[in-house]
C-alpha cells in the first residue's frame, strides 16, 4: 500500500469515529476534545466536520460543543 493509500483508510477511519464519539455524547464535543481524541489537529477536525457534512450526516455548532443528529423523519 502507498502513503496516499494509507491516509485515505486512516481519514475514513477518523470520519467514523468523530461519528460515534458524536453520538455518543449527548452534551457534544469541542473540536479541542474531538482533536486530542483523535490525535489530530483541531483544523483537521474542521476539515472532517465539513466531510461528514457533504456525506449527509448532520452537524452542528452550539456554545462551542460540536453536536450531531440521528433522528430519521
């Protein structure tokens, strides 16, 4: 596998569990918390949230604390 490869898995990786950690915690996480969590950046972080968003799963920002949804109409 190449390096361009790995980051691909590794970025896939992390999208999923920002994810999870998200739903996880009802109260949201900082992008701070979310970046020490997942040993990345907090600019990382952004750049992940606006994935995350593009791919249809909903995110928002409230007081700081980064919040997503699971409720389905």
């Amino acid at each position: 596998m190449d390096d361009h490869t790995d980051r691909a898995f590794t970025r896939t990786e992390r999208l999923s569990r920002i994810s999870t950690l998200l739903h996880a915690a009802p109260h949201g996480l900082s992008t701070a918390e979310l970046a020490r969590l997942c040993g990345v950046s907090q600019r990382t972080i952004q750049r992940d949230l606006v994935s995350l968003e593009t791919l249809g799963i909903p995110v928002t920002e409230s007081a700081g604390r980064i919040h997503t949804s699971t409720a389905t109409v």
